[in-house]
C-alpha cells in the first residue's frame, strides 16, 4: 500500500502524470491514492519531495531509498 505524507507534497503533480492506472487524485491541498493504485512504486520513486512511502502490514512507512531494496 502506498502512504502520502501531505505536508511534504509541493503538489507538482509528477506522481499524477508517471501513474499508468489513474490510482492518483490531486487536489487544492492534498493528494489521495485511491482503489485502482496497484503498489507498482513509480510514484515513490518518481517524487522529487518524497512526499509518497510504501506502507508494510504493520503500517510502517517505507521512503523512497529503503524502498528500493524491497520492491
């Protein structure tokens, strides 16, 4: 599952263009990853800000870096 840290989001928009499934929605202050999201990471990987983080089962968020070596 993909977790979204709002607060860090600079709302550029670039997790919402690399999405192949449209599982991004962008909003005036906020962005949601909604049911199509497949956990394919192109969005963690992609955001400049590192605004979005795997979340494991125990619903610890995983950055971008740590990330890498899982998926």
């Amino acid at each position: 599952m993909i977790g979204v840290i709002n607060d860090k989001c600079d709302f550029c928009g670039t997790c919402v263009a690399v999405c192949p499934f449209d599982a991004i929605d962008l909003y005036e202050a906020r962005i949601a990853i909604n049911q199509r999201c497949t956990d394919c990471m192109l969005c963690v990987w992609i955001c400049p800000v590192e605004t979005l983080a795997l979340i494991d089962e125990q619903g610890k968020m995983t950055p971008r870096a740590a990330a890498e070596f899982t998926a």
